[in-house]
C-alpha cells in the first residue's frame, strides 16, 4: 500500500528546509525525501577531501560542459548546500528584485515584502558580524589591499555562532542540520534519507503520486508515495531534471545562470592559510557584476590551483602556508542548460560564456592580481595552462593579456534560473511564488526560482523568497495555520 | 591485479593507471603507498562522478593510455616507472579540446590525493 502525504518535499537543502518547517509547523503531514545522507553537523573537516566525498554530489566533480566546461559543486547530503557553502550573508538588493520582476513579471517581490522574512532568516541563522578584533590573515590581506587600493570591501556577515576557543573565535555555521530540519522533525515531518525521487506523477486534483528509490545496505527498492502537494527543492540542476523526467518541460532547465569564476594563489612572507576556513572579507568596489573575495585552501586545494601550471608552479606548495587561494567571480550574461537524458540518473548540464563574459573574467583576473601586489604579495599564481608566475606589475599585464577563459580552469557555485519564476509564462516556469504554471499542487522552492545569479551568495535571498512562498500557499491552502502566523510565533 | 606500486585492492581501472601515470611525473617523490591511495581516490571519485562526466573521463583516459602505451614502445602496464613518468609528462604537455581537460581532472583527483594525505599525516 502506498504511503499519502499532505505535502511531499524534495530535498532537505536550505529551500526544502525552510519549506519542510513551515508546513509541519502549519500541521500539515509532512515528508522531505532527501537523496544524500545524514552527516552529523561537525563530523566532517570542512574542506577536506572526506567532505568532498560525504557531501557534494558526485564527490565534487560535476561540470557545466562548454569551451570551456565549468567545473560545479552541489551539496548532496541532509541540510543541501548549506552544510558546504561559505555561510557568507546578503540580504536580496533593492535593484536586483527590481530587475527580477521586471524581467519575469513577478509579482510582489520588493524589499519590503521579503523584510519579514529575511529578518526571520537572520535571527534563526544567527547572521553576525565577526566579533570585535583582528580578522584572520587571510582576509586581512584582502582589505589591506583593498585599503591600499581605495577601493570598497567588508567582512560579509554569515550565518554563524560564534565560541571563543582558547583564545580563538572559532565559527560554528548554523546549517541546515543544526537548524531548520531538526525544527521541522520536531514539528512532525519526515525525513527520508539516502532516497531518491525519479518521477512525479501528477493525478490533477487528487494531488500527485512519486516514485521514490530508496538505498539501504547496499540494496535498493522503489516506493510509491502519493501527495496532495508536492515541493520541488532538489537544487538547480537536479529540480529542472526531474521536472523534465516527469514531464514537463516548459522554461524549465534552459536559464541556467551561474558566476564564473577565475582563481589565482597568492604568496606572502608570513603565515596566512587557515585550512579550516575561508577569508570572509569580500571586495565589492566594482558592483555585482564582480567580486573578488577568498576561498577554501588546505594544502589539496592549492595544489589543485597550482596544477594547470604545474611544472612551473608545483614547487610553490611547499611554502602553502603562506598561501591562499583567492578568486574573480562575475556575473555572467551567458546562460546554460540542463536536460534529462534518457538511461542518465544525472542529466546533461551546458554552459555558455559569451565573449562579454570572457572580458568580465579578464577584467576580473587583471584586479584581482593588482589586489593581490597591493596587499603585499610576494607572488600570484594564475590557475590557468601554462600561466607565469607574476611578482610585479609588468609581469601582471603580461599574465593577463595572455589569459583565456579556455585555459582556465573556471569553477562556479551558486547556480540559479533553472525553473524561473513570474507571471510572463513565455519565459517563467513558476508563478510568482513557486507554483508550476498549468498546475494546482506542484511547487518550486529553492535557487532554480531566482531568474538569475545574483552576483552575491544567494542562499540569504532563496530562505527569505522560499519563506514568501510558503507562506503564500498556507495562506491560500487555508492550512490549519498560515505561514505569516508562522513566522509570527518565531518573532 | 594490485593497484599501481602497492596495495591489494581491487584492479586500478585505466583511468586511475593514467592519473597516476600524471602523478609519478608530478610528484617525483610520491611513496608507493600514496600511489596505491591516489589510485583507490581516483576510481572511488570516477564511480561517483555524474554520468555523463564519468563516461568522458573514461574516454579521455582511453585516449590518453593508448598514446602512453604508443610513446613508451609497450603496452604502459610493461613500461618501467622511468619510462612511465617520460611520456606521462609529454603527454600532460598536449592540450587538446576537452580530451585534455578531462584528462585534466583526473589528474588534479590525483594530486588532490597525495597532498591530503601529506596534510593529514603532516608531512607537508
């Protein structure tokens, strides 16, 4: 006998997650399937190759394909994205929601509709400023070139509680595990883990039928769970795949909108790697379109960085702390696809860069080394094929002038647009709040919504929208409680 | 089969036997033990990878044994660890569209490998 849910949501990352809570909290009968596994928050090393392999899909080695591919990474695991991302905030700019609607026609996306929601985020994430003191080494270098330079920078909030370990503030990020889903459990929802959905099934009125595979001890088998309303929260890629395995194909999957981007290590005289976490100071002289900022730097991932020139570069990681990896990421005006193909679990993910794009990375990488020689660095390693070395300015413009995106190894997160929303249904997926055009009970409710990539960490903008809309269909649903009643009791 | 220079585990696939091919010409000093790790990384990494992906890369690494086992004079599996890392390090020097960059990726699992474990047994 098949199992019958009141609402059925896909994926536990921080879409799901803000989704799965409202509702049980709501009262409805609640079920997250959720592909990954449960890794307890804390028992991974951040970074490392263990984390790699236990919580990114495909060990961390997924790839837009294109001239040239863009290497991606998805958490795949309880919690989704947040248990591996930066924990970086930005509340969704004024502009950026103006530029949405207008672009998709949405409806009531404006700062003062989502206030309420993202002041919900920041008080269940503990969004913070780092406490009073030194920042870190690895993002001093930044603002100290930044400084130098004149140029506009800040340590970005992030969703973290803060502990003085020893001395030391030591940053514990408030992830998905640590907040939303074990709320949600405690609310009455259920949690499947290690469970993929293959195909929904949608039965008109009577609400939709899925076929779940779930693993366990080597062995699988297949259920089939009905729902009055389904939650569609699987992440860019896979929530446009599946989507299009179950059917439905219109503006979904071909918007795919990611931020390119271009790394180089930098060496200075002393100490600056941290390889439990990354620099949090970001430059943001030049606007969202291009961000200069610092990334995660164990010994591996320079190595990594090193390795298109690594002839001529591998001898550098012996000196690795003191190095880090700090990168350009632009906004991209290219889009990409993802398409389910048949036989495949995973689909077929593309990526364009237009030539505007491929001047924005340039531009990007030329900045980025200037920051870098201002801050004090002794050295920069572009991680591109066949790069120099570059230690002044003279061999800066020689580096950059060389420079193509088809040498470089680009690597993105935030991807975003797959399943855009909006009321212009020649280019919109979903309505204004997550719901498929032409249907009654089927949602979206994570980063495929936003139109595009938002030149800044989205997850702060996905939570506050993904509260909005569940919100939104509580209200409309006539639920036992709305979600502003919801949010309320959290206030 | 043992894996490349040490442990016995299951076979390398080719794809490993070419990143640590890549390895031995990187890494120099790389200890046998590493080797057999990197091996084991390299495969458990390509049987998680997306499908599409995985499918290239096991192209790619095809491509890349045959030219390996074409510069060396025999089949690379026969060729002495010297003669591995010569035409492993001629080889890395081609780039071709996408063969290349997926050969790029197997390599970079590799030496992602060693260099954890130098991290983690502190070593480095």
């Amino acid at each position: 006998m098949s199992r019958h849910v009141d609402a059925l949501v896909v994926g536990s990352g921080p879409g799901g997650a803000v989704t799965a809570r409202a509702l049980a909290e709501a009262g409805l009968d609640v079920l997250v399937v959720e592909e990954g596994d449960w890794v307890d928050p804390g028992s991974v090393e951040p970074y490392s190759v263990e984390q790699m392999q236990r919580q990114y899909r495909g060990g961390g080695l997924t790839a837009a394909l294109g001239r040239p591919s863009i290497a991606y990474t998805e958490g795949c695991c309880a919690g989704g994205g947040s248990e591996v991302n930066s924990g970086l905030y930005h509340r969704p700019a004024a502009q950026l929601l103006a530029d949405w609607s207008r672009a998709f026609s949405i409806d009531d996306l404006t700062p003062a509709a989502l206030e309420p929601h993202s002041a919900l985020v920041e008080r269940e994430l503990n969004v913070s400023a780092r406490p009073a003191g030194p920042l870190p080494e690895s993002s001093h270098v930044l603002r100290r070139g930044a400084e130098r330079l004149g140029w506009t920078g800040f340590d970005v909030p992030r969703w973290v509680r803060y502990t003085d370990v020893d001395g030391a503030v030591v940053p514990q990020r408030q992830t998905m595990t640590r907040t939303y889903l074990p709320q949600a459990l405690e609310a009455g929802a259920e949690l499947w883990t290690s469970s993929r959905v293959v195909k929904i099934h949608v039965d008109g009125a009577r609400g939709s039928s899925l076929d779940v595979v779930r693993r366990s001890g080597g062995h699988q088998h297949t259920e089939r769970v009905s729902a009055d309303n389904v939650f569609v929260c699987a992440g860019a890629v896979h929530t446009p795949a599946l989507l299009q395995r179950s059917g439905f194909r219109r503006n979904i999957g071909s918007n795919l909108s990611v931020h390119p981007t271009v790394k180089v290590v930098a060496e200075f005289d002393s100490e600056i790697n941290a390889p439990a976490d990354l620099p949090t100071y970001q430059v943001k002289e030049f606007g969202s379109w291009l961000s200069l900022g610092g990334s995660a730097s164990r010994p591996a991932l320079i190595a990594l960085a090193l390795s298109e020139s690594w002839p001529d570069f591998g001898e550098a990681l012996d000196r690795w702390r003191r190095q880090s990896v700090y990168y350009a990421a632009i906004q991209s005006v290219g889009r990409g696809t993802v398409r389910a193909l048949p036989g495949f679990a995973d689909p077929l993910v593309t990526y364009r860069l237009t030539r505007a794009d491929a001047e924005r990375l340039r531009t990007g990488l030329a900045r980025l080394i200037h920051l870098m020689l201002a801050a004090g660095a002794v050295a920069v390693y572009p991680s591109y094929a066949n790069a120099h070395r570059v230690r002044d300015r003279l061999e800066a413009a020689e580096v950059v002038r060389r420079f193509t995106p088809a040498a470089a190894s680009l690597m993105t997160v935030h991807l975003t647009g797959t399943a855009p929303m909006g009321e212009d249904t020649t280019r919109a997926a979903v309505n204004s709040f997550g719901r498929l055009h032409g249907l009654d009970n089927l949602y979206v409710n994570d980063a495929s919504m936003l139109p595009w990539a938002p030149g800044v960490n989205p997850q702060g903008t996905l939570m506050a929208v993904a509260h909005r809309n569940v919100a939104a269909f509580l209200a409309g649903a006539g639920a036992s409680a709305s979600a502003s009643a919801s949010s309320r009791t959290r206030t | 089969m043992d894996h490349p220079q040490g442990g016995a585990t299951s076979p390398p696939t080719v794809v490993a036997l070419v990143a640590v091919a890549f390895l031995a010409n990187d890494v120099p000093d790389a200890q046998p033990a590493e080797l057999a790790a990197a091996s084991q990384y390299v495969d458990d990494s390509v049987a998680a990878m997306p499908d599409v992906t995985r499918a290239g890369v096991r192209l790619a690494s095809g491509a890349a044994y045959l030219v390996l086992s074409l510069l060396g004079g025999s089949p690379y599996r026969r060729q002495s660890r010297a003669s591995r890392s010569h035409v492993a390090g001629r080889v890395a020097a081609v780039s071709l569209p996408v063969l290349s960059e997926l050969n790029r990726l197997s390599r970079g699992l590799a030496l992602v490998s060693i260099y954890e474990q130098r991290f983690r047994n502190g070593s480095l």
